[in-house]
C-alpha cells in the first residue's frame, strides 16, 4: 500500500506541480479510505509535513521570482506561531521560502543543462522558541526542460576521402551532433540529419550521420574534390526546431583506372659519338592522370637494343635512354628502336577492355667528334733479353686516328714512368729501343706508357701500358747457399761427413738449375761427393786434425752450372779444428797456448799494454799541466797608463757600493803626477808649461756631473741596470794643456799664444791662427 500511496503522491503533483497539497503520506490512506500494510485503517499522526515534489520550467523569463510551489504543516492553525526554513541546494540564494505562509520562489533563470535537480530539506518551527515541531522533510525541485540548445558538431569541418568510381551507397564518413537538452523528455534532443551542399554526389542519412555516395562514376581526373554541408535539427526536423550544420571535405582518391599514354608517339635524339658508356643521350615522358603508385611507370626498349638501353627515373617518371655499348660515328650514324611504357601496378578492376601500356618511335643520330688515336692492342706485352746491347730493338707500337680524316700520329714516352731512361721510342713509327743494357736480376718487367698524340690536336692523346718482359740470360755463376759454420774434430776418421752444401743461381734457366760441385784432387785433407740434387756432403780425406799444426783450413768449392754459357764460381768453405767429445760434439775450437819460446805468452801481452796505458796517462797529465800554467799580467806597473779593458766576472754591489771605486779622482784631475813621462817614447824637448789650477773645490765638475745623474735618473729610456759614465778632463796629460773652457780662469783675450810658434812645425797652421788675433800685434 505505500507503494500505491507514493504512486498516487506523484500523479498528484504531476497533475498540480505548482500546487501545495495539505496532504501527508499518514493521511492520504485515510482520505480514500484504504487500510495500510497491516490492514489497518491509517489514523492522522501527529507528523503534519504537507509532502510533495515541485517541478520548474527552464529559462523562465518573466520579471517577478518564479513561484516554485508550498509547504504547510497541520500544526500551522494559522495563528502565527508557525516559521518555515529552507536548507538545501540553493536555499537562500537561488529558493527563497515566506517563513508565514511557506510559499516557494526562485530568484534566478534556471538552466537546466547546468542542474537538472535541487534537493532542499524543509524545517518547521516555532516561532517563539525555535523549537522543531515536526521532523526535517526532504524533498526535490526538478527543471523542466524546454528545447533552448541547438544541436552542436564536434567538428567545424570534417575531412574524409573515398576512393573514385566507387559504388553508389558506398559509406564515405559518419558525422554526429550532440544537443545538450533532455533526451527522455519530449523531442528537444532528438536529431535529424540532412544534406544542404553536395548533391547530386552524396547523401546523409537521417537518423545516424552517415554519408554516402550517390552518384556513380565520379572520377577524380575530373574533380578531386568535394565541399558537403550537413545540418543535424532537434525536435525531430519540426519547424521550431534548433539546428546545427558543419561542413565536410571529401576528396576522391585515385585508384589506376587510367593507363599512360605518349603524347608524342616520335622522339628524335641526338648523341655524340665519345658518350661514355653508362651515360644519358635523352629522355621522353608519357602522360598518366593517376597519382602515386597508380602513376608509377616502367620504359624498356622493345626487342632489346645492343647500343641502347632505358631506365625510369623515379623521381619523374622519364624514361632515360643510355648508352650499353659505344658509339662510333665512322661505323653507323642513326639508330631507330621503340619504347614500350606500362603502368607498375595495374588494378584488377579496371584493365578490362583497357591496354595499361603505349608504344613510341625513338631515333637516335649520332655526331661525330675529334676522338683521340686509338691503339691497335692494349696493353701490349713486350719480351727482350737481358744484356743486350743498347739500341737494341725491343717492339713497335702502333696507334690510328679513327676519324675519317685519319689524321697523323706521334708517338712518345711517359718518362714519369721511365725514370731511369732504359727505352726510347720513334716518334714517326713506334718502334721501341733500349737505351741502356738491362738486367733481368734487378728488374724482371718493366711497365712504361707510351702515348700516342694527333699531330694537327695535340689535345687529343691516348695512352696505353707497355709491359717489357726481360727474358734471362745465363750471366751469373752460382754460388753458396748461405754462409756455413764448418769444423772438424781432432779425433776424426777418415771419410766421415763433415758439411752438407748447397747452392744458388740468380738465373733463371728453361729447364731448372742443375749444379756440379768439385773440389781439388790432390786436396789430402777433404774430400767432395756430389749428390746429383744440386747438394754435395764434405767428407775427410784422412783422420788425425790437430788444433797445434793447424786450427783452420781454406777449402775452394768450384760450383758450375748446366746452362749456356756454362758459369762457374769458386767459394771457399773455411773448416775450424775443434776438440769433441767421443760422440763427436764439439767442445772447444780456441787454439793451443804454444810454448814462451814459440811467442808471447799472455802475461807479456798484459804488461805491454800495462805500460802502454800509463805512457798514454803521463802525456795526458802533462798537457793539463801546461794550460795551468800562470799567465802575465796584463798592467805591468802601476806607471803604465795605457788604457786596459780587464773583464770580471764578480757581481757589483750596485748604487749602495761606494767602496768598489774612488769617485775623488774625477774630481780632483792633480792626483795626477804631471812630472811623469810616457815611458814608451823619448820627447824631443822638454817645454815648462803652465797650466791654471782647477776652481775651488772643482764645483763645476760636481755640478756637471750631480745634472748628468739626475738626467739618467728621470730618463724613462735609461736601460733598466747600472752604468758607469766616467768624465775628466781632456788634454790633462798633453804640453798644450787643457782645451777645455772648464778650466780657464781668465777670457779669451788673456792667453798668450806665443809659445805656440816654439811647438815645431806640426803647430804652426794653428799658431798663425791664434797669434794673428792676438790685441798686442793688432795694435
């Protein structure tokens, strides 16, 4: 029965949504007079909550708060004591309630895509204590919807594609639209599609977005592309319905329906006859519409070609014609050959009744060039033998000129290949001769290069290797193989194998190296037994070596050979006497100690050279002593005044050293003995002289000397050590006294220059010179 209750409950609000009904779930059995579960009548309780559930319309646009709907309780008699509250969902805010009389507004334009349902919770109180006279009551305000969305594309523009020639029918894309209204109440979110652009071509279906082709035979050869708009509408399609449209761009994709084919079934090529072999004379091209793979085509030369051949080029799908073979004008001038061209993938759909190929006339003429001479073998082999003369003829050469002119021909030698100038060739005829005798033992080939020039081109050269081949001559003798080691034992016996020999030939015969060993006959020490494989073995002639008599032996070996000239050697096998053991291993080869008198023993050896040694020591030592030896003085006497330049090797104490030279003497020049004579010539006459004395205390000297100090002192280009800059007076120590003005006390006009003219002739210039200014004789 509560179910029914709940079910009668909601018709009733259905029916009157905006409509209290002072009716609770306690009372409605009683009103219709229906027992509860339990087969009871209900009786009214004392939970007097008017229940309901309210419904509001969407998007309400009036000016006054919408009414929602109201709440009364039985213990409301209307006296004023009742207050209901509202919590919940926009209590407050969005749902206000009239605490009196219960009534329900909204204050706002309610959406209900963005809340379809508010759950509040209403309370009743008394007005004086705020106590709860009943239990909370739960209860929910649904928004209706109305259709205020239009349908929305996920996409602005759809892109797709569908294969050309297809089907009708055949499904392209699938667009959808979504409405944001209520899909289970009314047709607000119901959606049909239609097509507004691109028919004939495409169709849309209405119910799910799928478009379709609708036309058959579309080629995209003839349009490639396709602009469709498709527009989704709510309410079923209805008038008054919202829409929404989005536009898709359909391309038709190739498939290989159609074949290549020449423009121009004839193609004139030109070529120069030193094309290289591998190169390209020309390219043609045929035309397919298709794109991509469909497009991809493949050229070859029908029947083959033994001059031509033509391959695709990838990139461009040209067919490039090629050369196999070489050309030659002289031979043939115009070639002609056709070209067959076909699609690399067919489709099986459509090469029915359709040739995927097409066929093209080429004709080549070929040009002629100035060509380089041509040899007439290449390489050449040449042999000649060793030792022949020089001049000697080793082969001719012979190169063309394969023009039709045929012009002349020189020949010569690349002497970066013959440095050493064993050959030389006729420039005329090509005739190879040797310049110098070779020798197959220190060159078996040797490969040069002629060169072959046109006379009237001589850009136009050719070269070709020459391989001479130097036959052999029997000119060398044989010899030892190797250097051998050879003894005998003291305790030898007679005809016991000593040494195994053998020999080489630097020779080359026909038929292989045949030798023949011997030795002397009337050797009484050894003897030789040829063993007939190009070996022989020493044997003893006799037994009983010894070391004393003899500690070495000298054996000449004669080894021949077979060939012609027959050559011959003799090598000397040297056979050391040795002390062995009784198995016959050798123990010692150094000769006996003979007796004093027979030689120097080697005690006597040891003291000569003893002796030697110290010879050797006391030359030696007396060299040492000799550079030793004291050298003279270079300053004799303290007399001696001649200037002397003495070197040290002493570090100077610098500046604050003023004890390492007496710097008095510059300024007192009298220090000087002025009565000493130069001791290393004889005066011719002795003349007093006078000389002034210097100033007090030589002020000026110091003067002179304190300005030159502070000048190198603030020169900021003095070099950065210490110098020594020495001033005196000059003249000091000659008859004519000083010349210096330093010195001089009185003026000019004071001196007395007579005594010039008692100086002898070599003053005389100069006495005339200062005697004729003298004021006494102007006067």
């Amino acid at each position: 029965m509560i179910t029914n209750q709940v079910l009668l409950l909601l018709m009733l609000s259905i029916l009157w949504p905006s409509t209290a009904l002072p009716f609770t779930p306690g009372n409605i059995g009683n009103l219709f007079g229906m027992p509860d579960s339990d087969g009871r009548v209900l009786q009214r309780s004392k939970r007097g909550w008017m229940w309901n559930q309210f419904f509001l319309l969407e998007e309400y646009s009036g000016n006054d708060h919408q009414y929602v709907g109201k709440l009364h309780s039985n213990m409301d008699k209307g006296e004023g004591n009742v207050k209901y509250v509202l919590t919940g969902d926009g209590a407050g805010t969005l749902f206000l309630i009239d605490e009196k009389s219960g009534d329900i507004h909204a204050t706002k334009r309610l959406d209900r895509e963005e809340k379809a349902m508010y759950t509040l919770v209403a309370k009743v109180l008394d007005r004086n204590t705020n106590a709860e006279l009943e239990p909370d009551t739960e209860f929910n305000i649904k928004i209706h919807d109305i259709n205020d969305n239009e349908p929305k594309f996920a996409k602005e523009i759809y892109f797709a594609s569908v294969p050309e020639m297809s089907e009708v029918g055949t499904s392209v894309v699938t667009v959808t639209a979504n409405d944001a209204d209520d899909q289970t109440y009314g047709n607000s979110a119901k959606l049909v599609y239609s097509i507004l652009q691109g028919q004939p071509y495409f169709s849309v279906d209405s119910e799910n977005g799928t478009i379709k082709t609708a036309l058959p035979g579309m080629d995209r050869e003839v349009k490639e592309n396709y602009q469709v708009v498709i527009q989704a509408k709510d309410m079923a399609g209805q008038m008054g319905g919202l829409s929404g449209t989005t536009t898709v761009s359909i391309t038709l994709s190739d498939v290989n329906d159609s074949p290549p084919r020449f423009a121009n079934h004839s193609f004139r090529v030109t070529a120069v006859e030193s094309t290289e072999i591998g190169g390209a004379i020309g390219r043609i091209k045929a035309d397919d519409p298709d794109v991509g793979r469909n497009a991809e085509m493949e050229y070859s030369i029908v029947g083959g070609h033994d001059i031509f051949n033509i391959i695709t080029d990838q990139t461009t799908q040209e067919g490039v014609i090629i050369i196999k073979n070489a050309l030659d004008y002289e031979t043939k001038r115009d070639y002609e050959f056709r070209v067959e061209v076909r699609n690399t993938y067919l489709d099986a759909r459509f090469i029915h009744g359709l040739q995927f190929k097409d066929y093209a006339t080429v004709k080549v003429t070929v040009e002629d060039v100035d060509e380089p001479p041509v040899f007439t073998r290449n390489p050449y082999i040449i042999e000649v033998h060793e030792d022949t003369a020089a001049g000697s003829f080793v082969g001719v050469v012979s190169a063309r000129d394969p023009d039709a002119d045929n012009k002349p021909v020189k020949y010569s030698i690349d002497r970066h290949t013959d440095l050493e100038r064993l050959f030389n060739i006729d420039s005329v005829n090509g005739t190879i001769t040797t310049l110098k005798a070779l020798d197959r033992e220190m060159s078996k080939w040797h490969n040069i290069s002629v060169v072959a020039t046109e006379i009237n081109n001589p850009r136009q050269t050719t070269r070709v290797p020459i391989f001479i081949k130097v036959l052999d001559v029997n000119d060398n003798a044989p010899e030892f193989a190797m250097s051998y080691d050879t003894f005998v034992c003291e305790n030898v016996r007679a005809g016991q194998l000593i040494q195994t020999i053998s020999a080489v030939d630097t020779d080359e015969p026909l038929v292989g190296h045949k030798f023949v060993f011997s030795i002397s006959a009337t050797n009484p020490n050894f003897t030789i037994v040829d063993r007939e494989d190009n070996t022989a073995n020493i044997l003893t002639r006799r037994g009983g070596f010894s070391r004393r008599e003899m500690s070495m032996y000298f054996l000449p070996v004669v080894i021949s050979d077979n060939d012609y000239p027959i050559q011959s050697s003799t090598s000397t096998l040297i056979v050391r006497v040795c002390a062995c053991d009784s198995r016959g291993n050798m123990q010692t080869c150094n000769p006996e100690v003979l007796p004093f008198s027979d030689g120097l023993t080697t005690g006597a050896l040891v003291a000569i050279l003893l002796c030697v040694i110290i010879l050797l020591m006391i030359v030696v030592l007396f060299a040492a002593l000799r550079r030793q030896r004291k050298k003279e003085p270079l300053i004799i006497s303290k007399e001696d005044v001649r200037d002397n330049v003495v070197s040290y090797n002493d570090e100077g104490g610098g500046e604050e050293d003023t004890q390492a030279f007496d710097i008095g003497t510059l300024r007192n020049p009298e220090v000087m003995d002025a009565n000493k004579l130069r001791r290393d010539i004889i005066p011719e006459m002795l003349f007093p002289f006078r000389r002034t004395s210097p100033i007090k205390d030589n002020t000026d000297v110091r003067d002179f000397i304190n300005g030159r100090l502070q000048e190198n002192d603030s020169d900021p280009t003095a070099p950065p050590y210490d110098s020594l800059a020495t001033y005196a007076y000059e003249g000091s120590g000659s008859l004519a006294e000083s010349l210096s003005s330093l010195e001089s006390a009185a003026t000019e006009g004071d001196h007395d220059y007579d005594y010039l003219s008692n100086w002898g002739p070599p003053f005389k210039k100069l006495a005339e010179m200062y005697i004729a200014k003298s004021p006494d004789r102007e006067t």
